[in-house]
C-alpha cells in the first residue's frame, strides 16, 4: 500500500498525466511521484502492468483519494475508482489501452472520427476520459445517442462507475424525460433532444465537446445533427466534435468534415463460425425457437441472442421458448438445465430492460430475445451463440398510405456482420443465420439505407425552416434526401398551414416547432387553443404519446377485452383515450384502480407527466388553458381540423378506403368502432399501420362538412 502527500492529490495524479506525455522517461515518473514508489511498485524490474492500493493524502492531511491504481511499463496512471471490479473491468476494455493516444488526437484536433468494435468502451469511457482530463472546466460534455434505451441505460452505467447518483454530475435527457442537474458534467441524450436544444442556442454554448455516438446507425436527427455541428465547428474554435461509429464507414465521416483524423480502436474479438440455413426458412420465428432450444440442450455453456424485428414477434418467441422447456421438464425425469427467458426491446420498461444485463445464476443459460436495438446500441457480456433471423424493422416512407410506416427489411450484410459479432466479445462463438448463404452474397444490400432516405420529413422541415435554413435543398446533407421527399414534406406542412404559399414558417408554424411533438400533434394542441377544448385536447395528445395503456395479459384476454369495451365512446378511439384518462383521475389517479380495470400503471402514469409538461409549453406561449365540459363534438372536430389529410370514407359494408388515394384501409380489431355496427361514412385516424394488412391506427368519427371546412384544399362539398 503507498500513500502519495500531495497539495491536491488529483492536481498531482493529472500532473503526472502531462509529464508523462511530454517525456515518457521513467525517470522523470520515478522523481514525480518519489523513487520509493518506483521500488515498492517494482517499475525497476520490467513488468508489464501492476495493480497498487494507493492512497492520495492532501497537504491538510486528508485522503483525496484512495483504491486501485494501475501503473504500466509506460507508467500510465489509471483512473482511480473505489470499488475494485469496476476498475479493473474498465481497464480491461478495449479502449483502456489507447486511452492517452485518444486523449492525444483529441487535444490536437478539433473533430476526430473514431471507430471501434461495439463492447470497446466507446460510450461508456470516453466521456469519462474527457471528464478525467478536464473537458468540463468551460462546459459540459454531451453525447449524444439514436436510441433512447441507450442513452438511459449507457447513463445508468456511467453514473455507478463514477459512483455517483444518476442525475447528478452523469444525467440523460430523452423526449419528456430529463434526469440532469446543476451538477451533470457529463449528459447522454438522444440526437433528438441536443437537435431541440440548437433551436433555442444555435451554437450550443454550454457544451465544450459533443461526442455523436453510433454514428454508423444514420439516423435521422443524427444526419441532421452532422449538417449542423458542422457549422458550430466553424463558428467555435473551442469546440470539439467527436464522432464515433462501430463499423468502418469513417472515411465517409472524414470526408464530410473536410478530411479529419480517423482514430481505431484495436479490436479484440473471437472468431464467430457462420452456419448458413441450407434452404430459406418459412417461418423464422419457429426456426429460431428450435434453433435456442438445441443448443441450451446439446451445446457448451454460453449465454444465446436472438435477433427478431419487434415485439409482438419477441412476445411470442418467449412464450414458445417457455412452453417448449415445461414441455421438457414434464417428459424427461433428467434434471433440466435453467434458461432465463429476457425480451428487449425499445417499449419495454425499464426494470425490466436492465435485466439483461445481470448474469443468470450458476448453471442456467440467459437466452435475450432482442430488436436490432442489441445490434449495436447495447452490449451484453457472454453471449456465445447468436441467431439471426436475416430480417429488422425500418421505418420507411410509404408512398401508397402517404406517411411512413414501419416495416420489416431484410437486413443489410453490414448488420448481419454486427449480429454475427455479438457472440465473439467472450470467446469464439456461433451465429446462426436462419437464411441462406446465397441470399447473404446476392440478396441483401451491403449497408442500410440512412434513415434520411426513406422517412417523411416534417419535423426536420420544420426545424431547419425554424433555424433560417431558407432554401433546405442547400442544407449540408451527408446524404442528401430525394428531393421528392423534401417537397413532399414541404406540401404536408402548408396542408397544416405551418408553411405558407411561398414556403415560409407561419405564426401556426413557429407555434407548432415550440412542442417535441410530430406536426400534427402540435397542431391538434394549437387548434384545441382555438376551439376552445384545450385541455380535453392535451390529455389526448399525452395518451398519444406514450405505448397503448390497455393491458391484455396472454391468459386473460376476454376478461380484459371486456374491461376496455367499458371505456369506450362509440365515435372515437381518441374519445376514448381521454374518457380513460378523465375515469382515471376521477379515482384520485391511483394505481390499484388502474390494475382493476387492466390498464398500464407506468404508462398512465407517464401520460400524466407528459400533459404536465405540455402544459408548461403552452404557459410559456401564454396560452391559457380551456375545457369544453361534457358535448364532446368540439373535441371530435379539432382532431378533424389535424388530421383531415388522414380521412377515410365509407365503402361497401363496414370498408373503408384512404379519401385520398382511394386506397382500401381496415379498421384496427382494437378499434372502439370495430364490429359495433356503427359506420360513421366519414373518419380520421392518427396513424396508419402497416402488418398483414394497411390498419387505422385510432379513429374518430367526422361530419362531412368539416373536411370541406377545414381541410378545403383537400376537400369540397
Ligand atoms: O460503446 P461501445 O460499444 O464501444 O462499448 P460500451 O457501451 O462503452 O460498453 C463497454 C462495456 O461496458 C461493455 O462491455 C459492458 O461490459 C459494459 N456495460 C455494462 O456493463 N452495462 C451497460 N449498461 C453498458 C455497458
Ligand atoms: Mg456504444
């Protein structure tokens, strides 16, 4: 054990830190820190790295410091940390072994591009790193992620690894969800928000270094995000920019930034045998279940990652999983090995996502059934075995429907690759791809299709009309969007009446981009303004914003069928979201009462949370909130006045078709109006969704001269 007397004994840790880059003489270490040290460690003899308990005492005689200590051959001097595992997992990362060279390239330039396998430590320790060298002196460090998951979970991590309270100096922000402080030092957030957060400080001054992280992903906002940082690059020199990317498209990243560094991680990956499906599999969900189950019964220790497309097909992949291992244990009298069944996905809540991180007692085997989201985003320790499926979801622009929708792809060779090396961050593992190899050379696309490709884009229209960007055809696009899309968009937003006839943002507009809310959202909120049915109108804009609140558990599906039939209003699913609400808080908002009536607690309860921040917009815009009492006409019409480019008419019996496009679209089986004899010949619905068939995704009920009223350049009487 040492003890180092020092005047600030970090001051002393990070001095030796600047000496030791400026000459790497051990010499000059040995004289820094007191020859002592040198013979006790055992530097003299040549030894790669040792671990010390070191204890920092200030000049006042304090302890500023006390736990492990790592010293190498280089005599670097590792973070210190308390708690021992911790320390010594971060230092057996990847990045750990590149730290000062990293802290180099980033001191030396102003945008660095660095690229590293996923599980390397990027997320996790380069804010650290940056936080340990002293990026927060003048401002904050930001990084920002696609996902929200990630950027929740990735905080949680940070903050117990620098042993402190989650919102304090480590916080996230996502969309309604702000857990930051004074003190936060260092924010994970999605690129949504830090792309919000340049309306209100174009040059974001409270940053001193942003970090755009799993920048491979190409998000939307993320795309958006690299035209805008670009310019706050030029325009501040005291700002840094760092991008980081797990697959090798950095020359592109480079490229765009005029051609900066580009820094690589060295990898440290096992080998992954590919087995290929012999023919194309019918029914992947089937083939993966009995993929899992062969090797939880035949194969070596080592946990399993299936990858699937969403959450209806993960729910019933752990139901099949399940049945098949009670199936197991009733016909064998052999003792039966444990399999920890853990879905994720981006819905699911929380506690139950942080799951998958824990390890699965002595003997059992943790089989995660995951989204893309476990491509790159989150890394799970010890999976050997990963089966892939060869498909994803995508939000993609459906031309025929007029909105985007989301679909399932086969996935690109790029994510098949990423998949494949989720089970080599342990030891050599398997993939099993649950497709051909002939399909894996000739049909699938090399790598995605960015996002700004593919999506509608209102927001980021809105947005960029918002932050001057007069003529959006010359935006620095990385990837420029077709310009089909961008006018598109474009006529969707004077059709809102947020552009005007030249294509300029109206007074509607810039109310509408003040709200973190998809444009017709903020305009149905605007319009309840003038319509007097304010606040009916926030609690249904609230209940659309949060996962469907009605709960319907596997076994007791009539019974909950039958409790949401209580709830509805005859004309409306938005109706009855508010009418949900309304009940809710008549019963003192309480939990209990949600149960009772198989409604989600969490979501109910975040609904709440979200119309109270709303709220808060709207006091800010001064607009005063209104209620129209029990005739809930008033409230049907300004959901048409929104949403009358959605419209539907009646068509044969009980069939609809887009007004539109005179497209068929089905009522959803969930729907208020599904099979209750009424068949309003007019309706609009909020979104529509695309599965076996194209569904209205919550409908309300519309008089016919309102479309002629409201949405006159669509419709005549
Ligand atoms: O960003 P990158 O993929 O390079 O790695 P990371 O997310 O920083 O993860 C580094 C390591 O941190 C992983 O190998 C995990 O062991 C650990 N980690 C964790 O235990 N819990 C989390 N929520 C996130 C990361
Ligand atoms: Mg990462």
């Amino acid at each position: 054990d040492m003890a180092l007397i020092s005047r600030k004994g970090s001051a002393l840790v990070r001095e030796i830190h600047e000496k030791q880059k400026r000459d790497k003489s051990r010499q000059r270490f040995l004289e820094l820190a007191g020859s002592k040290l040198g013979d006790i460690l055992g530097v003299e003899k040549s030894v790669d790295e040792i671990d010390a308990d070191i204890v920092v005492v200030g000049e006042d005689g304090e302890v500023d410091f006390k736990g492990k200590a790592r010293f190498s051959q280089h005599l670097a001097v590792s973070a210190f940390t308390k708690s021992k595992t911790i320390s010594q997992q971060r230092q057996n990362l990847p990045i750990f072994s590149v730290r000062d060279e990293l802290l180099q390239v980033v001191r030396e330039n102003q945008v660095v591009i660095i690229i590293g396998e996923t599980g390397s430590g990027k997320t996790t320790q380069l804010t650290q790193y940056l936080y340990e060298y002293g990026y927060t002196v003048n401002g904050i460090i930001g990084c920002t992620q696609p996902r929200r998951v990630a950027a929740m979970s990735v905080a949680q991590r940070v903050s117990e690894e620098m042993e402190t309270e989650l919102g304090d100096k480590v916080g996230y922000a996502i969309r309604f969800e702000d857990a930051t402080g004074p003190s936060t030092v260092i924010k994970y957030m999605t690129d949504g928000v830090l792309l919000r957060e340049t309306l209100k400080d174009p040059v974001l001054e409270k940053y001193s270094i942003i970090l755009m992280d799993e920048a491979h992903e190409r998000s939307l906002d993320t795309d958006v995000l690299f035209g805008i940082l670009k310019k706050v690059v030029a325009r501040r020199r005291d700002f840094k920019l760092i991008v980081t990317s797990a697959t090798l498209n950095g020359e592109k990243f480079s490229n765009f930034f005029g051609g900066v560094p580009i820094f690589h991680i060295p990898g440290r990956t096992f080998r992954v045998q590919i087995c290929y499906s012999k023919t194309p599999c019918e029914d992947y969900v089937e083939a993966a279940v009995k993929q899992a189950m062969t090797i939880h019964i035949a194969g070596a220790p080592g946990d399993i990652l299936i990858f699937l497309t969403g959450q209806d097909e993960i729910e019933a992949t752990c139901y099949a999983l399940s049945e098949r291992m009670e199936q197991l244990i009733s016909s064998t009298k052999q003792p039966v090995p444990k399999l920890l069944i853990l879905p994720i996905y981006s819905q699911l809540p929380a506690d139950l996502q942080a799951k998958i991180f824990q390890k699965a007692e002595d003997g059992a085997r943790k089989c995660i059934v995951a989204t893309n989201i476990a491509e790159t985003s989150l890394t799970i320790d010890g999976i050997f075995y990963v089966i892939d499926t060869g498909y994803g979801k995508m939000k993609v622009y459906n031309p025929r429907m007029g909105m985007d929708a989301l679909q399932v792809f086969p996935i690109s060779r790029a994510s098949a690759d990423q998949r494949a090396g989720r089970a080599g961050r342990t030891g050599p593992g398997t993939c099993y791809r649950l497709y051909t190899e002939n399909a894996y050379e000739n049909e699938m696309l090399q790598s995605p299709v960015p996002e700004i490709q593919r999506t509608n884009l209102g927001n980021v229209v809105l947005l960029l009309k918002s932050l001057k960007i007069q003529n959006l055809l010359d935006f620095d696009f990385m990837d420029p969007p077709p310009q089909d899309s961008i006018l598109n968009s474009m006529y969707q937003l004077w059709l809102l009446g947020a552009l005007n006839d030249v294509g300029d943002l109206t007074d509607l507009g810039r109310k509408m981009v003040k709200f973190p809310l998809d444009p017709p959202l903020a305009k149905l909120l605007l319009m309840g303004e003038q319509l007097e049915c304010l606040s009916e109108v926030l609690t249904i804009v609230s209940m659309l914003s949060v996962p469907s609140v009605f709960f319907r558990p596997k076994d007791r599906e009539a019974e909950s069928d039958a409790a949401r039939e209580k709830f509805f209003v005859p004309e409306s699913d938005h109706l009855t979201l508010l009418n949900v609400y309304q009940q809710w808080k008549a019963n003192e908002y309480r939990g209990d009462w949600c149960n009772d009536h198989f409604l989600q607690v969490k979501g109910l309860y975040k609904a709440r949370e979200i119309r109270s921040q709303l709220l808060d917009i709207l006091k800010t815009l001064k607009i005063p909130l209104t209620y129209c009492g029990p005739d809930w006409d008033v409230v049907r019409k300004t959901i048409c006045s929104a949403y009358f480019h959605n419209a539907a008419m009646l068509k044969g019996i009980g069939e609809y078709v887009n007004c539109r496009n005179r497209m068929p679209c089905n009522l959803h089986p969930t729907s208020a109006l599904y099979g209750s004899g009424y068949t309003p010949d007019y309706m609009v619905y909020h979104e529509a969704i695309l599965t076996t068939k194209e569904y209205m995704q919550c409908v309300t009920a519309v008089e016919p001269h309102w479309l002629a009223e409201l949405g006159p350049m669509l419709f005549s009487v």
